[in-house]
C-alpha cells in the first residue's frame, strides 16, 4: 500500500481544546489516499475518555484552581495527564488502513532508533521495564480512523497523581499500588532525550512505515469555520463535563476490558435516557449500549436479554449481559447538578 501523500503536522500551542479540535478537523480531512501523523503537547490537562464522569476521574476543583482544563476526547478508554512533559501522537488513516500493531510497531521502531527496547502490553499500553509510559487509544468511523496514544517523556509524575482520581479496582486488576509506580517517564530510560528529537524519530518513523509519493509538512490551525466550530465544542462545559444526572438506579462493575457504570432513571417503568460511564477502548459501544438499554423494561434479565440481542457477536457486551442477569445491587445516588 502506498499513499499519494502522508502529512506531517505539528502543533506548536498547547491549548487543549485547540490541539483536540484540530485533530477532529483533521480526521474529517483526511482524504482516502493519505495518511496522516499529528502530534501535539497540551499544558497542565486532565483528558478523559468519551463515556467517563468527569466529576469521577478528575480532582476538577483542584486542576482548575492549579491553572489547569479539563478536556474530552472523541475516543474511549480512561483519563490521562497531559503537561509539556509528554508528546502526544495521532495516526489518521482510512478505515481499511487501520491496524493497532502497525500503528504500535511504528511508535516502536521510532522508541528503537532512539535506543528505547519498549514494548506493547495490556489493552493498550506500551512499556518499558514492566512500566507504562504510553497509553492509546482509537476512534473507528465508517470511512476514517483515529488512533492516538501519549508518550510521557518528563512529565510531572506527582501532578499525574495529584490530578487523577484512579478507581482502586483499577490499580488492584494492575498488580499495583498507586498510579506513580506504575508509570515512568522515558528520559528515566533515555537521559537527555528532548521533545523535538522524539518528534523527529516520530516522523521518520512514519515515513519509513507507510509508502508514499508525496510527504508535506503543516503547521497553525485552519482559518475556517469548521475549524472554530470544533473549538467551540470542545472548549464548551457542555461537551467537557457531560452530564451527571440524579438517578433512581445506580449500578456498577468493572470488567478485564474497563469499567461500566449505568445510571437509570425510569418512565412507567421503562428506562429512559440511561447515562452510562466507562472508560472501555470502544467508545462507540458504550454509546450505542445507552440506545440498546433505552425503552427497556427496568427488568434485569429483560436488559440483559436486550443487551444480547443489540451486540450477538460482542464479548465484552456478553460480560454485561450475564452481570445484568445477576440482577446487581442498586443504589440511590446523590450527585451535583
């Protein structure tokens, strides 16, 4: 496979709701004969996933009154810490061109030629000595898709644990005991390694992995209004936040693959506009589970057999169906807003 053009883009600021609203820009400008390798840094920011409770993940007063922004990612899987410390990376591709190992391969090949023996693990993770220094994670559109992970370089590893709000089952499925040993920066490993020569390897790693004819570099922001429309929504309380609704019915379970937690709330006894939290990889399920669940009776074995019915050939949604079947304890929540 060779493309007709691979683009380089970098970021040079560090907004968070910018950078995010570029590579959505980006991932609806990718045409189907190229490839694209944006990277970017943001200041002082918790990103959570798709599906997560911002109030859950994140010490939010704490971050805020600290000069930092909270933002929320197209994609699944958990909350990260970003500051200058990290370089994060976004592999936009057409469908039919996605491939995890490949996208992780090239990452590796780009750590190797700095002198870096990582490797993947887990769900999506690289590490090094058993240690995560990059966690990935992907959107999957009809046409398009996005894989996108970070690479912690320097980052300020007690931020990373002031910030974050780590479910302890979580760690205890890790093997381990706080979110500081189980991270590491890579100039632990590679002393003296900058940003920019990561950048570079980065690069040339892509360039090396995907054929092209034609490889053009780009930088600043579009002047369009697509682009502000983009940055409007992902700098909006309203895409940031979520919602965080009372309910009658909260349960919750986490599973080898993530967390789930429903939150149901009933019109003559039939679930109506069901919030459901999760950091799971595939964002898209998640979403689609809160339409499977709406309407259905607020009976456990009659969503658990909705639950089989929308996803016949999904593992992780057959998890869900047997703990629904399990009929799991409710209970009343109290929540902001």
């Amino acid at each position: 496979m060779v493309f007709r053009r691979v683009r380089l883009v970098r970021s040079q600021e560090h907004d968070p709701w910018k950078n995010l609203a570029l590579e959505e820009f980006l991932v609806g400008d990718c045409s189907d004969g190229e490839g694209i390798l944006y990277l970017w840094q943001n200041a002082r920011t918790v990103v959570i996933g798709r599906n997560q409770n911002a109030w859950a993940e994140c010490r939010l007063d704490l971050l805020e009154a600290e000069g930092g922004r909270l933002a929320r990612r197209s994609s699944g899987g958990g909350a990260v810490y970003h500051d200058l410390g990290n370089l994060n990376y976004s592999f936009i591709l057409p469908r039919k061109f996605y491939s995890m190992e490949r996208q992780l391969g090239t990452v590796l090949r780009a750590l190797g030629s700095l002198g870096i023996d990582a490797e993947f693990s887990g769900r999506n993770d690289l590490v090094v000595s058993g240690r995560k220094f990059s966690g990935n994670a992907y959107q999957l559109t009809r046409y398009r898709a996005l894989h996108h992970g970070t690479l912690l370089l320097s980052a300020d590893i007690d931020m990373l644990s002031r910030y974050l709000n780590v479910d302890p089952e979580k760690l205890k499925s890790k093997g381990v005991s706080s979110v500081s040993s189980r991270v590491i920066n890579l100039r632990d490993v590679a002393p003296g390694l900058e940003i920019e020569a990561l950048q570079n390897a980065m690069e040339e790693a892509f360039l090396e992995e995907y054929g092209h004819e034609e490889a053009v570099r780009e930088e600043g922001f579009p002047d369009s209004s697509e682009f502000r429309i983009l940055f409007e929504k992902h700098s909006s309380a309203e895409w940031r936040f979520g919602r965080s609704p009372k309910c009658e019915v909260c349960v919750s379970r986490r599973f080898s693959w993530g967390g789930v937690e429903l939150r149901l709330n009933t019109e003559g006894n039939r679930i109506s506009g069901p919030v459901i939290y999760s950091d799971a990889m595939d964002g898209e399920m998640i979403a689609s589970l809160a339409g499977v669940l709406n309407g259905t009776p607020l009976n456990w074995n009659e969503m658990a057999n909705a639950v089989r019915k929308g996803f016949p050939e999904s593992p992780e949604m057959k998890n869900v169906a047997d703990w629904l079947e399990e009929a799991p304890i409710g209970r009343k929540e109290e929540v902001q807003e």
